[in-house]
C-alpha cells in the first residue's frame, strides 16, 4: 500500500502519532510518503519504505501571507500522481484536512480517486476549530473527508456537538512503542538529583493551554514536604513566565529547564511523577509516555485525559486549576512507596494496552475500507 501522510513536524503530539504510525506501517511493508513543510522531527529517514516530500511556499511580494494551502494541495496531488498513493491520511484538521479536499477535487479532475482519511487531534477542534471564522471551513473539511478518526471518546462527542455534524468517527486512541522504554532500564538519577530526592517531570509545548505555572505552584506544594527536583522538558511562549514564578517562589535549582530534547525516555525512566494540569487535552499523549516509563501521573480530568490517566489507578486526576488537590495527591503518592509501586504497576499496564501493535491493525482497518469504497476512476 503506497500512504500519503499530511502532519505538522514539530514535537506536538499530532506530529508524533502521525510520525510514528508511518514508522510503524513501514516497517509493516507499506511505502509512506511523509508531506510536510520541514521533516519530522521523530521520522527515521534511514528506514526503508520512508519518503519525504517537502511542502515549499514560495515568496511573491504580492503576498503579505503566503498561500500555505495552495503549495501543500499541491504538492498533495503532485505526490499523489508520482507516487501512485493508494490513499491519503492527514493529522490534524487545520488545514490539512482543508488542503485535502482541494487536492482530491484536482485529482478527481484527472481522472484520478483517492480516499482522505483525517485525524482530529484536539487543538484542531478544541481551540482553533471554535474560532468562529474557521468553523464552518472546519465543518466542511471534517464532513468531506472519507473517514474521519478522533484520539479520544471525548473528543470526537466535542466534534458531534461543536459542529453538529453526522459524520462517523471511529475512536482510535494514541499509541506508544513500549519497547523504546524498555531499553532504559537503568535510570540516571544521580544527574539531576540528590541521594533520597524524588525528580517530577512536565514536558509540553509550555503554551497556556498547558497550564504550566499550575506544574510550578504543584512543585512549590511538594517540596515543601518532600526533597525534591522539577525537570521542565519542552519549549513555548510561556516558558519565561514559568520560570520567573518559579524564581519568584524561591525554587532556585530544584526547578531544572532541560528545554527541547530528543531524550524523553530517558528523562521519563528517572521521573518519580508526571505532571499535566491542562485546561484542555483531547488525550494526553506525554502522559501516555510516561506510563509507559512506569510513571505515574497526575493530570486535571480535562478532555480525554480521564481515558488515558485513570483515577485512583495510574495516578489521579483533578479538576482543572485545583493546584491544592494536585499538590495533596502528589504527596500522597510520593510519601508512600507501596502506592507508589501500584500505580506504576497499572501505569505500565495502561501503557502496554496503549502499544502500537494493537492500535496499528485499527488504523489499516480504515484504510482498507477506504480503499474499498474507493469511487471508480473515470479513466
Ligand atoms: O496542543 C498540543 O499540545 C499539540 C497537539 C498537536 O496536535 O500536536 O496535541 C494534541 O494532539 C495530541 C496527539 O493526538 C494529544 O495527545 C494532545 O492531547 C492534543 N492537545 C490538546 O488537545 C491540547
């Protein structure tokens, strides 16, 4: 099968599902074709069956905002006809989703069919599809598309009652290769802690979103009873106000900026705790990171968070900005060791439920019935 996959290359978590399904389907035999403004950042382009296709914007004075949709359609149908891809699968509604129907309009004009499966992610329906001059675009690109798939039970009830649409979304939630984990066995605790100190662990992309400055004020809560040490992993616009809070609270060197790094699975094998107190979260995905670490988690019970950090049995889960209730939980796991080796335990378990072998057979499930209600060429 010859895959078309459309996704953002960043370190967000849509860039990395899609990313790593694509790693995953390679490896299974398929030919992915990966169709991006700049490469992603986890795409192992020395695996066999992996091909990049760079979207290119070209400047033109005229423009005062290059016409991003126009060159990634484009380059859709381009990749489409020279490739011969069997389908196209995009990640994330804004504006791949949008850029496909284009792209599969020009192609029909040729004679060519070619199904479009999209992936909402959340932010995509959450925060930017809500914005009210995008809605109905949004509506419409969910609604053309062949198949429509949603990381979450909630997040796909957000996209029925948000849009008010009919269309089917399956649920596929994210995944995780625990076998990355599993190499890191043997944890380095010593770099960034005492002897007896616990390390807690955020990593996101620091947007408000996150509620990052929660993780700072949870953290200032713990160590005031337990030694401890907070590890921030990741980069965005709010990460300076973080950190002045952070000083402002007198956390001095307990609070340890890693920045953006390749070595998440590392960090997550020496973390004691994960924190993740967002406003809003389709599904969590760092959180599933860390189980599959053997971390436990304490989360808001925002979105689909509740589907991935279950209550009471991975870590716990609180109302969103309740800092007082985190803080509690924390303690609680932190001070108990034998709490501690159960929620890890069914951490681990989560994770392993979660594994790309058993989520990959849902995702060629939909492929192969778009391939089968695929609509005859005309020539
Ligand atoms: O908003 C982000 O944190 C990035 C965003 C993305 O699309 O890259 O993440 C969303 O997709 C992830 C992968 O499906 C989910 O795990 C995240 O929960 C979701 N983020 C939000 O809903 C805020």
């Amino acid at each position: 099968m010859n895959v078309g996959i459309v996704c953002y290359p960043t370190f967000g978590g849509s860039g990395v599902v899609a990313t790593e399904l694509g790693n995953a389907l390679a490896a299974k035999g398929c030919k992915v074709h990966f169709i991006s403004y700049s490469q992603p950042v986890r795409l192992n382009i020395f695996e066999r069956n992996i091909y990049y296709h760079e979207v290119n914007v070209h400047d033109y004075p005229l423009f005062q905002y290059q016409p991003y949709e126009l060159a990634l359609s484009t380059k859709m149908v381009e990749t489409a006809i020279s490739e011969k891809l069997d389908l196209l699968h995009v990640h994330y509604a804004i504006p791949h989703a949008y850029a496909a129907f284009m792209a599969k309009q020009i192609l029909k004009s040729e004679g060519i069919s070619i199904p479009v499966i999209t992936t909402l992610h959340g932010t995509d329906i959450t925060l930017v599809g809500k914005n009210p001059s995008y809605k109905r675009a949004v509506k419409f690109s969910i609604e053309q598309s062949d198949y429509v798939t949603a990381v979450s039970k909630k997040l796909r009830e957000q996209t029925l009652q948000f849009f008010n649409c009919t269309k089917e979304i399956s649920v596929i939630p994210n995944f995780i290769d625990n076998s990355l984990y599993q190499k890191h066995e043997n944890c380095e605790k010593e770099a960034f802690a005492q002897k007896g100190e616990k390390i807690i662990t955020h990593i996101s992309n620091f947007r408000e979103v996150k509620r990052t400055r929660d993780v700072i004020e949870v953290f200032a809560g713990i160590r005031t009873k337990i030694a401890s040490k907070l590890l921030l992993v990741g980069d965005g616009p709010e990460r300076s106000k973080d950190l002045d809070k952070a000083k402002e609270l007198g956390l001095g060197r307990d609070v340890i900026y890693l920045g953006k790094t390749a070595e998440v699975e590392r960090i997550l094998c020496l973390s004691d705790l994960f924190l993740l107190p967002s406003e809003s979260e389709s599904f969590g995905l760092a959180a599933l990171e860390a189980m599959a670490a053997g971390t436990p988690v304490i989360s808001s019970n925002a979105g689909g968070l509740p589907e991935v950090n279950l209550n009471g049995t991975t870590g716990y889960t609180c109302e969103v900005g309740d800092v007082a209730g985190m803080t509690q939980k924390a303690i609680h796991i932190l001070e108990s060791d034998k709490l501690h080796k159960t929620l890890k335990q069914n951490a681990l378990e989560q994770a392993k439920a979660h594994d790309i072998k058993s989520i990959l057979p849902k995702y060629i499930d939909v492929y192969e019935k778009a391939l089968k209600s695929k609509e005859k060429p005309t020539h």
